[in-house]
C-alpha cells in the first residue's frame, strides 16, 4: 500500500507474536525484508525468499487494481535485490559490511534505476 506517497506493507512485528506492523519497505535491510536474523543459515534465505514472493505476489489477487500491481511489482522487485544479493555467500558478505556502516541497500542497484526511471516518466 502506499500512504503519504511512502510504499509499505504489512507484516509480523516479530515471528513469535501475532501483531502485524506496518513496514517501511525502504527503511528495512535486506535482512528484514525476509525477516531473517543477519546470522541465519544460507538455506534460510532461499525459503524465505520464496514465502514473501508467495505472500504478495499480485497475481494472487483476484481483481488486483493498476496501481496495486505496481505497488506488489515493487515489493517483488526489492524481494529478488535482496535474494541476489543474500543467496551469493561472496555478496552476502560484502553487503554485511555495507550494513555494519549503516547502509540498508546497495548502491546503484536496479531497483534505484528502475525508480529513477519511473520518476523521469513522471517530470
């Protein structure tokens, strides 16, 4: 969904407890966005990767509007970023530096391209 221009979605705060929280899908490290601990196992991330893809994949919608397939696209879009960039030991390892130095995202990454194209679309 999208409030105040921002893209989130909704997901467990926390595995063990049954509250959902809004999430700032921007805000969150590649970590989060599978709700996966920084030091969990390589396997993990496969799984967890196919769960959130599963999970809001807009085609799973029965009647899903424009701007709903484009909000899920995004999701889906920053779901591979970080599935690429965790499931290569050799990445995974590069990006967790980047994340000690307070970096959510990598720089220059296709979903960067793909908004600033959107964003020239629109100007």
């Amino acid at each position: 969904y999208v409030i105040d221009g921002v893209l989130i979605f909704f997901a467990k705060a926390h595995p063990s407890q049954d509250s959902l929280a809004v999430v700032v899908i921007d805000e969150l490290n590649y970590y989060e966005m599978f709700c996966l601990a920084s030091d969990c196992v390589q396997s993990d991330i496969p799984v967890a990767y196919k769960a959130m893809t599963d999970r809001f994949n807009p085609s799973q919608l029965s009647a899903p509007s424009e701007e709903l397939t484009e909000q899920g696209d995004y999701l889906l879009l920053s779901f591979k970023e970080a599935f690429e960039t965790l499931n290569s030991i050799s990445s995974r390892l590069q990006y967790d530096v980047l994340i000690s130095n307070g970096q959510l995202r990598i720089e220059d990454t296709k979903l960067a391209q793909v908004q600033d194209q959107n964003n020239n679309v629109l100007q």
